[in-house]
C-alpha cells in the first residue's frame, strides 16, 4: 500500500510518500481500504516529534473508507460496508495511520455509515466533532439554559464546539477570537462573537454580571485564567488542549470559593477505557452530519501526495477550515 510516512521527526518535508507492507487486523480490529483521512493541527505536533511516536510512522488519526477485512472476535461489520474510525486510541499502543491506503482501527473507534454518506465529510469531522459531542454531552452535561464561552473560536475544533453547542441547544454560544479579522471566522451559530481582550467586559455585558455556565477552552494560557474568573456558580471549565503553549496555574481555593468544576478531556488518551462512550459519540456525530443537522462546512479535498503542503498551511495558519486527503486506491 501507500502511504505517507515519517522516518525522522521534522518539518512538513519529512513526509514521504513510500510503499509499506499492507497492515492486517488483530483480535477485536478491522482494516479499512480508506477513501478520505483528515489532517489537523495535531497531526503535525506527531510529525514534528512533540509527543515522541516511535517511527517510522504514518500520521493520520480519522479515516473514512470501506471494511476490507474483519479480525477475530468483531462483529456488526461486513467487508465492503462503508465506516468512519478513529485511530486515536493511544493508549493501546501507537495507533494512528490514517494517511494510508490501508487502516487499522480497534473495532470501538469505528462505526458503519450508511450507503451514500458524504465519505469526505465524515472523514472532516471526526475528531473535532467526537471531542465537542464528549466535551458538552458526557461532561459539561450541557442544558438549554446554559450560557457557553468557546475559546479560540475561529478555529477548527472551536467551530465544531460552537456548532454543537447550538445544536443542543444552549441559551447562548459566545465565540472568542484572537482579533477584530478574525470575527468573521467565527461559526455563524455563535449568538455572540468577542475579541480575547474584551472578554471581562463582553461576558459581563452579556450574562448582567452573572457569568457563563461553561467556558470550552483548547487555548490555556492567560485567556484560560480570565475566562475561568468569568464561570458562573456551578460552572464548568473544559480542558480541551493547550494551543498557547501555556498552561496557568489555577487556584484549588478559587475552584471551591467560587463552586466551580475544572474538567479535562483527552481523548487519545483515555478512549480505550471509554469504548463505549466513544462509540456512541461517533454515532451521534455521524448522524447529525448525515442529516444535516451539525453543518459543518464541506472540506478541501487535496491528493495525498500534496500532504506535505497541508501541514504547511496548517503551521502558518492559512489553511481551510478543514482539509481531507484522497487516498484510495
């Protein structure tokens, strides 16, 4: 099979598209002859070495395609059924593998699709939808009174989030972003778009001094602790990542003078004791989509050989929205 490899960790020009021995599935696995991977931020923190996968390795961690083969022990798939998986399930041992012609997926990570799914769509949203779904379902519990402040608001992942927060619905979904230009960049289901420096201000307008119920936050940094102060009684902070780079100390006495919840999520890291409650959030998200319901924005589509060039515009922030790579054969 093909597929895009790094052998050392390093800029985007360390991947190599090479041919590797096709993969076969394990007890409780299945192989996919994958149609669509998704590439986002993360995928160039694996290639560039920040989390140390042993290597060589193919980066890549949500895929849509076909069943090719079924291992030992799965049931309720079929060879040449169409699936969405995710191959984020790190704590089985170095998944990943996306950016292949060939995918192995634990058989909890997968879900089938129906026939004539928007494969390409699907393959855009799984990370970033599977993340919000656990993030606002499984953890904030998030209610139709509920006021909710999403960091990073222009990205990918906080678009989803804001996207989401709609759907639920929660009675407000306040958008942060970075600067005035990137207003616009902001889900068009955010009730209420604000710049990072104005948030004390904003959120205070906003709530009449109340605060919000739950503030999602992938950022950290400084515009971690600000928005933390702005949690109303009984809010909820969701620890989704830490783009900044930063990661401030928070105070225990704050957390129970203030009767609020710190709550972290990394699902790479904990999907494999959680089987079910990923399942079901892959389920949920690939429905919402199918139905359009959760309306995410359709993605670029880019050969696989032209990897190298999506990890760039993702490093220098003037990629799309989302990208997904043609792999199949």
């Amino acid at each position: 099979m093909r597929a895009a490899v790094v052998k050392t960790p390093g800029p985007a020009e360390s991947l190599e598209i090479v041919d590797m021995p096709d993969p076969v599935p394990a007890q409780g696995e299945l192989s996919i002859d994958v149609e669509f991977a998704g590439v986002g931020f993360v995928d160039t923190l694996f290639r560039a070495g920040v989390f140390a996968l042993p290597t060589p390795f193919v980066p890549g961690i949500e895929v849509s395609g076909r069943v090719r083969e079924v291992g030992a022990g799965v049931t309720g798939f079929a060879v040449g059924q169409p699936v969405g998986a995710l191959l984020n399930d790190f704590g089985r041992g170095p998944r990943a593998g996306g950016y292949a012609e060939i995918a192995v997926a634990h058989a909890s990570m997968a879900v089938p699709l129906p026939e004539g799914a928007d494969l390409a769509g699907v393959a855009g949203v799984l990370v970033n939808g599977v993340t919000a779904w656990m993030a606002l379902h499984d953890l904030a519990r998030l209610g139709v009174d509920d006021d909710v402040l999403v960091l990073g608001a222009s990205g990918g992942l906080g678009n989803t989030i804001s996207r989401l927060a709609a759907v639920r619905p929660a009675r407000r979904v306040i958008g942060v972003v970075g600067s005035e230009a990137r207003r616009a960049s902001a889900a068009e289901e955010c009730t209420d778009v604000i710049v990072a420096a104005d948030l004390a201000a904003a959120v205070d307008e906003l709530t009449d001094g109340r605060g919000v119920d739950v503030v999602v936050d992938p950022v950290g940094g400084e515009l971690r602790t600000r928005a933390f102060e702005r949690l109303a009684p009984f809010g909820r902070l969701l620890v989704l990542g830490n783009a900044s780079g930063q990661d401030p100390a928070l105070s225990g006495d704050a957390v129970w003078h203030g009767t609020r919840q710190l709550i972290g999520l990394s699902l790479g890291t904990v999907a494999h004791l959680v089987p079910d409650q990923v399942q079901t959030a892959i389920s949920a998200v690939v429905d919402l989509t199918h139905r359009g319901v959760l309306r995410e924005p359709a993605p670029s589509v880019v050969p696989l050989e032209d990897v190298a060039g999506v990890h760039r515009a993702l490093e220098n922030r003037s990629a799309p929205p989302k990208t997904v790579l043609a792999v199949g054969r």
